[in-house]
C-alpha cells in the first residue's frame, strides 16, 4: 500500500515535469524572431572584426593593469 502510493506520487511529479518542460521547449520554440542581415555583408564582418580587436584591445589593457599592481 505505502510502496503504491509512493509509485502514484512519483508519477504525478513525472507527469508534472514533463508538462513544465513540454511547455517550456513550445514557448521557446514558438518565440524565435527572425535576424535579418545587413545589405553589405563584408560591413558585417568588418564590424564584426572590429568588435573583437577592441574586446581583446580592452582585456589586454585589464591584464596590464593587474600586472603593474
């Protein structure tokens, strides 16, 4: 009796779970928006290389900085 009880307690939470997640994959599923791309793609990749030479720039001048402390 108390080993089936446990059983249906068990299932209700699998049952639960699997609800929550089902539900949590459909919203994320379903709000998706689209990217566009930009008209020039050689601008994309310019910013994007730029972007990056700049974040490695910035994390360079933090090491330098933590160096000379």
């Amino acid at each position: 009796m108390k080993n089936d009880l446990h059983n249906r307690r068990f299932e209700r939470r699998a049952q639960r779970a699997y609800a929550v997640f089902a539900c949590l994959v459909a919203v994320l599923t379903l709000t998706v928006m689209p990217a566009m791309a930009a008209d020039d793609p050689l601008a994309v990749v310019d910013n994007l290389s730029e972007f990056v030479f700049s974040l490695i720039r910035a994390i360079g001048l933090i090491l330098l900085g933590f160096g000379v402390v």
